[in-house]
C-alpha cells in the first residue's frame, strides 16, 4: 500500500531537513513555537474580506522560507489535502454572497470571491508555518517546549512514544499488506474476511511489543519520570527573534485592522 | 474529518482548546489511579498501532471503496477512556504536526470532535454499557458499531458547528449539516465493523487484554467513577448546548461575539499611537491611493490598493530577502 | 571474585488459576567470575529466556538464591542488581524507546539520579565503547540492524553494568556486522552472558559455554570442548559449529 511507504518517506525527509544546520534549526524550540502559534492565530483573525492584510502577513513566510534556505518542494506536497478541504469550504462563496465588493479594471469582484481567495490564503499560511515549524524543530525539541508550557507530563512521554514506534509500526504494516497481497493477487484492500485477524494480529504483536518496551524501560531504572531536556536553554538571540516577530505581526495585524 | 487551522476563528480554536485540555487535565488525573508506569508504553505502541492501522484499506464487500479504523473506540477498548483519549491526542498532534492533517490551532477542535466523542462516548458509554460485565461478541460487536456511529455523529455534528461559528463559509446550516450527518452515517457504520472484527478477534485469542473484561463487579481499579461518569458527560452536554444555542441565537461571527463578552467592544484594535503610526505606515506601502479606483470595501477592509499594496510589500520582502541571502554568501 | 552466584534456582510458570506447571528450570547452580564470556546454548524450550528474566527480576524469583556483585536477588536490592546487570533484548527496536540514540542511552543514568554533566560523560564513553560516537544524535528508526544492536548495548553500558546478558545478539545481522559485534563484544571488559543458537557466534566470544537442556544444565565447560562435541550437541537437539562441521 503506498500510503504506508508515503508517509515513511514523508517521515524520513523531514528529518532529513530538521537536520541541517542552519540558523533557524538553531533557535530554542520555545520561541519558534510561540511565534508559530502567534502567526496562526493571527492569520485566522483576519476576517473573512480581510484580503490585503492578510497578504502583507505573508513577510513572515516569505523571510523564513528564503532566509532559513528552507526547500519547498515538501512543503506542495503537504498542502494538497489541506487546500482541497479549505477549496471544498471555500468554493461555495461566491454562489451564496453576491455582494459587489471591488471593481477591478471593469470585473466585479464579489464578496464571496474575496472571502473564498482569504480562506484559501489562510489554508496556505497555516500549512506553511506549521511545515516551517516542524522542518526546523525535532519532535523532542517539541516536546520540551511543550513540557515547559506546563503540557502534563504524561501526554509529552505518550507524544513521544507515538512518535518513536510509528515508523516500526509502519513498516510492520508494509510487511504485512506485501505478504498479503502476495497471495490475494487482484485485490485492492483487505477482504473483510481478513480484517479481524489481520488487525487483530498486528494488535496483538503491538501489545507484546509494549510489554518488552515495558521491561526495557523497568530494567534501566524507569520509575514513572520520564527526563526531557534540551540542549541548550533559551539564549538573548532567541528571546530577540521571539520579540521581532511578535513586534513585526502585531505590527501587520493592527495596521490592517478596520 | 480533520478540521483545518484556516476553518476556524481564534475565538472556536481558542474555546475547543480549552474544552479539549479539560477532558485531558481530567484524564491525566483519573488515570493516575491506574497503573500508570506499566500504562505508560502501552499507550505509546497503541497510539503508533492505531496510526499505522489507519492506513489499512479494509475493502468494503459490493463496492469498490474502503474504510478505516475507528481509533478512539479501539484505543478506549484496549487501554479504557482516559488512557485511549490521551494517546489520541498524541496521535492527533503527531498527524498536525508531521503530516499537516489538521493544524495547530485546530488541535483543540480535532481533539473534541475525534478523540472526546470516540473516547468518552464511544469508547466508555457504548462500551460499558453494551459490552460491559458479560461480554459475547455479539456484544462486542453490537457495542463497537453503535459507538462508532455515536461518536462519529456527534464528531461531524460539531465540525459542522465550529466551522459555522468561525464564520469562514456561505454555506447554509440546513445544506451543511445535511452533507455531514448522513455521509457519516455511512462512514461510521463501516469503521464500527472493522472495529468490531478487530476486537472480537481479540476477543477469541487473548479477551484479557479488553478493557473491563478481568473486573468482576467489586474491582473499580481502572473503572472510571460514576462521578466521573456524570462530570464528562455533563461536559459533552454542556459543550454541545452550548454552541448550539450559541449558533441559534444567530451570532454568523464567531469572533466578534466572544470579543464582545470579553472586550465589551467589538472593535478589536482601539485607535492607540502605535495603531496609528502602524496604519500610516501601512499606508504609504499601499502604492495605489484608494481614490484611485471605484471601491465599495469600507464594511470589508478591503480595497483594491490595499490588496495590490499587499503582494507589493511581499514581492519587496522576497527580493530583499535574496538580495540577503547573496551579500551573506559572497562574504 | 564471581559476579553472578546462582544455587539451585528452579522456576515453573503459573497458569492463569494459580496453579504451578512443570519446572521450566531446575537446580542450575552457576557462577560467573568477572570479565567472563559465557555462551548460554540449548534447543527452543530449553529455558534459556526464562533464566535470562530471572536473573534480571522480570519473573520473580521463588526457588532458589541468585546473587549479583553479592546483593541477593529480592525486591529491595533490584535498583542496585539492575544497575550491575544490563539487558540486551533480541529486538533492539523494543528495547530503544527513545527517539535518538542520545536520549536512549542517557535514559538510564538520569534515572539513576546522576547531573547532567555526569550523564552526558556516561552516554558518550558507553558509545565511544561501542564505536557509535558519530551517531551520537541520529534518529533510532534511521539506524541500520547493526547500529541499533550497537546502540542498545551503549544503553546497558552507560549505567555502568558488570555484567552484560545478551539475548540472541546476533541475529538479523549481515555477515560484516556480526563480524563487527563480535570485535567489539571481546573489546568490552565487563563479564558476559550470550544466549545463542548460533555456535559460530558463541565461539568466537566466549570462553565457556553451558548447555541447557530441559531446564537443567547439561554441560558446563570450555567452549572448546563443549562446541567440538558432536555426540553432546546432537543429543541435545543441537549441531556443530559450522567451523567445525564442514572438517
């Protein structure tokens, strides 16, 4: 099934990016994820004609993505679902809201239009600053920014877990579809005579599997804590990128506001 | 079912993520109780099981199409509610995170719409009740359907909802609520079957690892309180009242409603210096004057000027931007 | 002096109703002297696994003394056995649970309370050991077979462990990273169980080898001796060495 190899490869490159060196992978994941957040929210706050100021929002992406040298090809790939799920939403604006909103050269542009170009550009910002985020921040670099923001322990170690056997688990699937589809030939999924046993065994093998982790993690002195920690903590340049962004969105916000 | 960061107003993100870290502050707590250390891993293999069964095409007998697993009722089988709802949630920020299914700012949505109503009412209620102390297939299977279709009912009831409320489609409540719920009639009953074959499975080889199948009736280690009970499903209730009375009362704009409890106003930005220097400066970056074209925006906030100042101002951006990139690498 | 001490330990698993089955174990007595390689051979069933997990208090001992650097095996010493006693499972990928080899093999010395400072010092020698002190931060999932083998033996070596068990080690691997194990197994200084069906293996890093075999020990001796004889090995469900066998 190549949804399963798919996501392995997605997996793989965004590794691939987090890993090279790079101002912006350098940054402490604390204020990346702030401003992350401050963006999103930010973006989703411009109301629904709110076109042009939104546009201008846009300095965000455009400085990171060429100053961090952060490659884009991932980056379309990652935004087919989302802009076909905003498109579907957005699509019947302009049917329902008529509204003559500009004149552009001698071509009225509606209300619906405008809102249906905004949520688009809003389904593009978020997907872009969210793939800006996790391609120049590991998972565990996440993690401790999480924990630092109070997130309770137990659902950061849980996160990371997840995070740590997807690949495992994945792969483990990909075996097993191959063998079946080995032997069903002409089948496009799994005939619902296999679907007890099929899932039920990779069940099984998960919980077993769950129980070595267990030992492991018991025979190295696991207690119940799980210790994060970063590499380094939050220097004077993370702070200043943390306050210029801010500065620099709020700044793009307020101006816009009506 | 994934809603998108683009979908929602912050007020809807803001209010479903608070709703949302309730139900997990709870289960935090509750799960506490439980054998938290031995619990531990096997949320973190569940959790990647789940995600990686997910991408299982189960073919559907007579069509050409197939369906999924339902993981909030799986997981909540497996591990009981608040250890099945954590590790959605991890499972949810993991998807948002390194597959871009979802968003940040929609966790908190995700969260509720998937792993709230898969967990808690799926996965608990349904489960409790129906496969309970004496569990049979016909049981489990009877209890894995109908959970599915609860918990995915009330899942696109409340995407139907929240994308209302942020105020970012046209499309009228009747004619989107008419879409959601019976396409997820359909949907639900096919991920209860695959779910229920799963877990009768695992019924027949190995019935201890199901969820309140060792407890006789005394045990209540790992049962969640009737208190509980109640308080999560008052929380459903109220969550669930409360935006539809909300949407009712006829507030198209979410936002603006929760910026006048909150502000009293509804004018977001008061006219301080800084907001007006910011405009002035705006100002001079939109190269086209308005008067120079026709416009009717001034309810919109947006002119013809402002959108061509917009992509102006980012065109400047990039090029700037290069042009640092180049003077960094010549040095 | 001997790191390990067993007297007449037995073991029989419990059906679910509480009720003792057959001996998996009986009357093993053992001792392992420090920095001593040995081989822990014998068919499928033999009770190799279940005397691995005891010696490390994942079944509960209940027949029988096991001793560890002299603390006697109960459930107040385990902390302190657990730390003289490193653990390499057979699927390397159930035993690293962290996401890069860093965190995995600091897991354990920041359990065991040490600063930072000290954890960051045990984690790099422990890979330096195993030569892995270029992967220091690589993913686990993008690690070869090899490599995680390598890694989770650093995870047991970071505690500073006396005596390492290892349970199929050399499974899965390809012939230049078997050749690596084994290198870099007889370059470690700690004392060494190796549960194996691959004799080969076996020979080339240990000095002695006992032959399980119904739960008892059927041999106890130089592997020299032990992994030559046919007779022995074939009456216990085992073969030669293939070193041996094509003579």
């Amino acid at each position: 099934m190549s949804r399963i190899s798919d996501a392995i490869s997605e997996l793989h490159k965004l590794d691939m990016e987090a890993d090279k060196p790079g101002w912006l992978q350098g940054i402490h994941p604390l204020p990346k994820l702030f401003v992350t957040v401050l963006f999103l929210v930010i973006t989703v706050s411009f109301g629904k004609y709110e076109l042009s100021g939104l546009l201008k929002l846009g300095i965000y992406l455009i400085v990171l993505f060429v100053l961090g040298d952060i490659s884009v090809k991932l980056l379309l790939k990652r935004m087919k679902v989302v802009l076909a799920l905003v498109c579907l939403m957005g699509i019947v604006n302009p049917f329902f809201d008529r509204r003559e909103m500009l004149l552009l050269g001698g071509f009225a542009v509606t209300g619906g239009m405008l809102s249906a170009a905004t949520l688009m550009l809003k389904g593009v910002y978020a997907v872009s600053a969210s793939y800006l985020l996790i391609v120049t921040t590991s998972v565990e670099e996440i993690c401790y920014a999480l924990r630092r923001l109070h997130v309770p322990k137990l659902i950061v170690t849980v996160l990371m877990l997840v995070y740590r056997y997807i690949i495992v688990l994945l792969k483990e699937t990909e075996r097993m579809t191959e063998a079946y589809a080995l032997r069903a030939p002409g089948q496009r999924g799994l005939d619902y005579k296999a679907w007890g046993t099929f899932a039920g065994q990779l069940l099984l093998r998960s919980m077993d599997r769950a129980q070595t982790v267990y030992d492991s993690m018991m025979l190295r002195g696991y207690d119940g804590e799980f210790y994060l920690r970063c590499k380094r903590a939050a220097g004077r340049g993370d702070y200043l990128y943390a306050a210029v962004w801010s500065a620099v969105l709020l700044f793009v916000r307020a101006g816009s506001a009506g | 079912m994934h809603m998108a960061d683009a979908l929602v107003s912050p007020a809807v993100a803001g209010t479903m993520y608070a709703v949302s870290a309730a139900a997990a502050a709870y289960s935090v707590k509750e799960i506490k109780l439980e054998d938290l250390d031995r619990k531990v891993p096997a949320m973190g293999v569940m959790g990647a099981f789940v995600f990686a069964a997910q991408m299982i095409n189960f073919t559907i007998p007579g069509t050409g199409s197939s369906g999924h697993l339902c993981g909030g009722m799986l997981l909540s089988a497996v591990l009981g509610p608040c250890a099945g709802f954590l590790t959605m949630i991890a499972i949810l920020a993991i998807q948002c995170l390194l597959f871009a299914d979802g968003g940040l700012l929609a966790l908190g949505c995700n969260v509720w719409n998937m792993a709230f109503y898969g967990c808690f009412v799926g996965g608990f209620l349904i489960w409790r009740m129906a496969a309970g102390r004496k569990m049979t297939k016909g049981r489990i299977t009877a209890a894995s359907v109908i959970g599915c279709i609860a918990g995915l009912q009330l899942g696109a009831f409340s995407v139907t909802i929240e994308t209302l409320l942020s105020g970012i489609t046209e499309l009228p409540f009747a004619v989107f609520i008419g879409m959601m719920q019976p396409i997820h009639l359909a949907i639900g009953l096919v991920e209860g079957l695959i779910t229920a074959a799963v877990l009768v499975f695992i019924y027949e080889a190995r019935p201890e690892i199901l969820y309140g199948y060792a407890q006789e009736d005394g045990g209540s280690s790992g049962r969640m309180s009737r208190k509980g009970t109640v308080t999560a499903l008052f929380a459903a209730a109220l969550v669930i009242g409360g935006v539809v009375s909300l949407f009712a009362s006829g507030y198209p704009d979410g936002l603006e409603w929760s910026m006048e409890k909150v502000a009293g106003t509804t004018e977001l930005f008061a006219r301080g210096n800084v907001y007006q220097l910011a405009e002035r400066l705006q100002g001079i970056t939109a190269v086209l004057p308005d008067y120079a074209f026709k416009t009717s925006d001034s309810a919109a906030g947006t002119s013809f000027s402002g959108i061509v100042g917009g992509i102006v101002v980012l065109t400047a951006c990039f090029f700037i931007c290069v042009l640092i990139k180049k003077v960094k690498r010549s040095k | 002096m001997s790191i390990l001490e067993i007297e007449n330990l037995s073991f029989s698993y419990g059906n679910p109703r509480g009720k003792l089955l057959e001996n998996v174990l009986e009357g093993i007595d053992i001792r392992v002297a420090e920095g001593e390689s040995v081989g822990l051979i014998g068919e499928n069933g033999a009770g190799k696994s279940t005397f691995l997990k005891l010696l490390t208090g994942l079944l509960t001992l209940k027949n029988g003394v096991i001793r560890v650097s002299g603390f006697a095996m109960n459930k107040e010493n385990l902390k302190a056995i657990r730390a003289e006693i490193g653990y390499v499972f057979q699927d390397s990928d159930s035993q690293l649970f962290m996401s890069t080899v860093y965190e995995d093999v600091a897991f354990a010395p920041r359990n065991y309370g040490k600063s930072e400072e000290e954890v960051r010092e045990a984690a790099l020698s422990a890979l330096r050991q195993v030569h892995m002190e270029d992967k220091v931060d690589r993913q686990i999932y993008r690690l070869s077979g090899g490599e995680k083998k390598l890694a989770a033996i650093a995870t047991v070596l970071s505690v500073g462990a006396k005596l390492m068990l290892l349970d199929e080690p050399s499974v899965a691997l390809d012939p230049k990273n078997r050749r690596n194990l084994i290198r870099i197994l007889n370059e470690l200084p700690g004392a060494k169980i190796i549960a194996s069906h691959d004799l080969d293996f076996v020979y080339d890093t240990c000095q002695r080898v006992i032959l399980l075999s119904g739960g008892r020990i059927a041999a106890d001796g130089e592997t020299e001796k032990i992994l030559t004889d046919r007779e022995l090995l074939e009456q216990h469900g085992l073969e030669l060495p293939l070193s041996f066998s094509r003579e």
